[in-house]
C-alpha cells in the first residue's frame, strides 16, 4: 500500500482494541489500540486496532513471514483467554524474531 498502517475494526467480534492490545503484547505482537469510525467504546478503551509495518519491514520479512504474523494475530483474536495458544505464538514469534534481527553486533 502506499502507507505503513491499517486499521481493524472489531466492534463484529465483541472485543475491545485495549484487551486485544495486552493480550497481542503477551505474544510479543505489539500493535495499538484505536478508535475506528462510530466507536461506541471510549478513546481510552476503543473498538480498533492500528496495525503498521515498519518494524516487520526494518526486519526484512516477507510475504511469508507477514503472512505467519497475520495468521498469529488470528489465532490470538480467536484464543483471547487461552494461555496456551498465547504461549506457543510468542514461542513462535521469538524463534521468527531470532531469524530477522533488528540489529547485529559488529565484532
């Protein structure tokens, strides 16, 4: 696209940017909450995500890569209270992370 950030409107599912924004950030997914368009919620609860690319693309992932986070987020909209699923994607987030470091020590 030609900008680095999209928002997700979750008012159909139920649940809040706020608790989808914590629970994302105990997988080490770390995106923000955000009103979207007629929010019923409070700026300070919110009904929306606000999702961005520049650190996936600052670590050279690709369309497979985005394509796993995508499908972790999901995974995680759809376990919100399941530590186990919470666990096992950041597991996975961690080794993909590892993969693509941000920064590499010269030495």
């Amino acid at each position: 696209t030609k900008n680095h950030m999209f928002l997700v409107d979750l008012i159909n599912k139920g649940i809040t940017g706020i608790t989808v924004e914590e629970t994302l950030g105990k997988s080490n997914i770390t995106v923000n909450k955000n009103a979207v368009p007629n929010d019923p919620q409070s700026r300070f609860i919110t009904s929306g995500l606000r999702i961005g690319t520049p650190a996936i693309t600052t670590r050279g992932f690709k369309e497979a890569e985005v394509s796993n986070v995508a499908s972790w987020i999901c995974d995680i909209l759809e376990n919100l209270e399941n530590e186990n699923e919470i666990d096992r994607i950041r597991n996975e987030v961690i080794n993909l992370c590892n993969q693509f470091p941000v920064y590499t020590p010269k030495g």
